[in-house]
C-alpha cells in the first residue's frame, strides 16, 4: 500500500468553489472526490479526456463511492477507509 501524497494544484475559483461545495454535500473531502475521478480516468483505458464518461463518474461519486455521512469522520477513519478502498 503507497502512502498518501500531497500535491499543490491550481484551478478557477469558481470551480474550486463549486467542487468543494459538491463533495460536501455528498460528505467526502475535495481531496476524495479528485482521487476518486483520477482513479476512474486512469483505469478505464481512455486514451483522452473526451472519452471519459462524465455520467459515470457522476453516478460512481453519488451512489458508489460517497458516503452521506451526518459528523465529520476523524482523520483516523479517513486514512482507515482510504487504505481500505486501496486494497479493492
């Protein structure tokens, strides 16, 4: 299992914005959201952007991978359920 890796990342406010706002309501972090997407993109075969199907990725982050949760989980369950979702 690799450990967690940060990166510095820049993109329109209003995206970031809108972005934050939707994974909060599906009670995941930014940062959940982005890996879950990039995890799709990459293995699923695309050889480009315009082939990735922007309503699976949808419906994969609002019933598959979000979890609706009412109390912020602790950073302990965090890290608990993304080694979890590693070993899939």
């Amino acid at each position: 299992m690799q450990p967690d890796a940060k990166i510095t990342m820049s993109f329109d406010a209003a995206i970031i914005e809108k972005a934050k706002n939707y994974a909060e309501l599906r009670g995941i972090s930014l940062s959940r959201l982005t890996e879950v997407l990039l995890r799709r993109l990459l293995s699923g075969g695309y050889t480009s952007l315009e082939e990735f199907p922007v309503r699976d990725w949808v419906s994969l982050v609002s019933e598959d991978e979000a979890k609706y949760i009412k109390t912020p989980p602790s950073g302990s369950e965090l890290r608990s359920e993304m080694r979890k979702s590693r070993k899939k």
